[in-house]
C-alpha cells in the first residue's frame, strides 16, 4: 500500500499503536472498540468524515488492527489508512450495527475476552452504544475505558508540531487579509468569504468548528449564528477564527472597532484583555497546571476591575480535530490538575464581554509549551485594531 496520502511515517504510526497496546495491557484488555476519529487518524491515518453516520475500528493487544467501514467510505479508507485488515458494514433497512460489531469480534476470536469500548466520542450515539451493550453483554465482558488515547495525543510528535506551526502561518495572512475586509460598510460574508479564500488557497484545512464572526450585538456570540448582514460604523466586529493543516488546527481572536468614535469602555477592555493574555502567556511552562493557568486569567481581571467578566474557560488544548469542535480537553478552568508537559498546545483566549453595554473585546494566540518561554504560533495586535477613527 502506497505511503503518498498518509502525513506520518509509518514508523510513527507503530509508535503510538504500542503505546496504546501497552496502556490496554496495563488495564487488563484485549481489545479496544474505537469510535473517535481523531483517535483513528493519529493510530493510522484514516481521514474521513464518515464517523457522523457509522464508523468503527478494532485494536488488539495481540497486534490485531481492523476497519469496519460502510461502503461509502471504503475509498477513504483505502485513500488514507495503513490499516490493511478492512471489513464491510453494509446499509440496509434491517440493519444492526452491534450485530456486525460482535461479527467483527468472534472472526478475531475475542467472544469472553475482555474489550475495552470508547464512548467519550461524537462518533457513538447513546443509542448504537446500548445496542452494543445488549449484544455483547454475556458475549464478552464489555467495559467503558477512560479517554487514555486522547491523553496520549496531548503531547504531540515534531511532525505534528509542524503540522501546528505551519497551521499558524495559514492563520496569520488568513488574519491579516480578514482585517483587510472589515470596515464599516463591509457585508459580512465577504469578511467570511477572505478568510476561506485566503485557507484554501495556502492549502489549509477546513477548520473543524465553524468561525463565530459577529458584529453588533452578533459580536458578544461566541457560538456561530447564521445570518449576515453590513458592518456598520462605530461597530464592534469578533473575529474568533481557526485554520486547520493536515487536520491540526491554530486559531487566533480579536475585535475590530469600526470608528469613527471609539468607546473608552472598549479601550480599557483591551488593555485588560492584553494583560491577562500576556500574564498567562507568561506561565506556560512544563510542570503549570492547567488550572494555575486559569487562576492567573481570572486574577488579572479581578485586579483590573472585570470581576463581571470572567468566563468559567479561557482555552483548551489543540491538535487534530474533526466537526463539530476544534475544542479538546483539557479545558482551561478552575483546579484542572493536568500538568503542561514540553510540545502540548494550548489555545488561550481572554474574551471581555460587557452585556450591560454590550460591549465586546477579545484577544487570543496560540502556543506551543516548549523548555522555556511558550512558541507563540498565532499572533493578534497587541494595539487596539482601529479602521476609522476621529
């Protein structure tokens, strides 16, 4: 099998099938039921979107590595994965996906084996996963296992290290020719309309959560809401925006004030949004919890009299990611115990958002936890971004 849609070595795929070989060794299982993508494409590969309708991949401590894929994504199997061992799961009206999951299993010999199935994972309903249950129970001893493959991921590879900083420099001229288009008059779906134009042609990746851009009131939404309309003057517009590269993502955050007047309320909510990003920019470090993180976010607001707005996260971790979300855990919030190790990412955002006034105010940078100071892979302004002003 060709290696030429593949984006690691295989070397490195063996790499990380071992180490999660071992971690099922140490929780007594003999095979894993895997239903995350993310987890599919770091073991092997596999790149598709196919998990949103079925989607499964079996792993055995005794080297077993096995696709059950509907046919319409066995181009993207044979396209994308390693994996060699592939079975059918055919679409009719009487089909039963926990039925051809259990086929799957006794063809590998596991019926009383101890098997391991993820359920922390867009990709398995609560209904397929009780359906499983019904069929394997007495079949097999079924247990849920933690989230450890993900934990594995956190800490990333020097190719998927690169993978982030080239991300970082899509994102960067996909920022500097989004500010380009926004000014007070501009429609909003040509300021969206640059910002695509500007990834596909760098060769980014679609991100895997849909850019919230607002203006107005629209701009203190940090969820995407559909409807566009015209960039006004004196208007605030968010820009919370993410590219993607060979799925690993790095996302920045601002606010563009229109002008020709500028609230004072706004420049003040800057100058505190750039303090707390660069006190805990300044923290990112091998051995800072993820909650020392968000306890120096929160007191830095607290010190500059934003008590009002402090939001319970300011980031996550980032890396490969599918839809609905470029958001993985760990969440930076309150007493999080993981510890920063050298080469996670982490995506910081301080987000003022004053809904007596409505006003909204936002920046955030990505970083890479290195020995020393974090390897800022985005960049954002550090000066109010201003278009027109008296």
């Amino acid at each position: 099998m060709s290696d030429i849609n593949i984006h690691f070595s295989r070397e490195e795929f063996a790499q990380r099938q071992d180490r999660v070989r071992s971690r099922m060794n140490v929780q007594g299982l003999d095979g894993l039921l895997l239903f995350k993508i993310e987890d599919m494409y770091w073991l092997t590969g596999y790149d598709s979107d196919g998990f949103s309708i079925f989607g499964c991949m079996f792993i055995g401590t005794d080297g077993q590595l096995t696709h059950l894929a509907r046919p319409a994504d066995l181009g993207n199997v044979s396209y994308s994965s390693i994996c060699e061992d592939v079975r059918v799961a055919p679409d009719s009206r009487n089909t039963n996906r926990a039925e051809q999951i259990r086929g799957l299993l006794d063809s590998l010999g596991m019926q009383g084996k101890r098997i391991g199935i993820q359920v922390d994972t867009m990709g398995i309903t609560p209904r397929l996963f009780l359906q499983i249950k019904s069929s394997l129970d007495s079949w097999c001893d079924l247990v849920v296992v933690p989230d450890f493959i993900r934990e594995l991921r956190l800490v990333k590879s020097s190719q998927e290290l690169a993978y982030i900083r080239k991300a970082g420099e899509i994102m960067d001229i996909a920022l500097e020719k989004t500010l380009e288009a926004t000014f007070a008059g501009a429609f909003e779906g040509d300021i969206y309309a640059t910002f695509y134009d500007t990834l596909f042609r760098l060769d980014g990746d679609l991100p895997a959560h849909i850019p919230p851009l607002g203006s107005g009131r629209s701009a203190l939404n940090l969820r995407y809401t559909t409807g566009r309309k015209h960039v006004l003057e004196n208007d605030q517009v968010t820009l919370e925006l993410g590219v993607a590269y060979r799925h690993y993502h790095a996302a920045s955050m601002c606010v563009v004030l229109t002008g020709p007047r500028i609230n004072d309320r706004h420049l003040k909510m800057h100058a505190v949004s750039v303090a707390a990003l660069d006190a805990v920019q300044s923290i990112l470090r091998p051995g800072t919890t993820v909650g020392e993180i968000y306890d120096k976010y929160r007191s830095t607001l607290e010190d500059n009299d934003e008590k009002q707005a402090v939001l319970t996260v300011c980031g996550y971790t980032m890396g490969a990611a599918w839809p609905p979300t470029w958001m993985e855990q760990p969440m930076i919030y309150e007493e999080n115990p993981v510890v920063l190790k050298e080469n996670m990412s982490f995506f910081t955002h301080m987000i003022l958002n004053d809904r007596e006034t409505g006003l909204s105010m936002a920046v955030a940078e990505q970083a890479i936890i290195t020995g020393g100071a974090p390897e800022i892979v985005t960049h954002v302004p550090r000066t109010p971004i201003i278009k027109n002003q008296e």
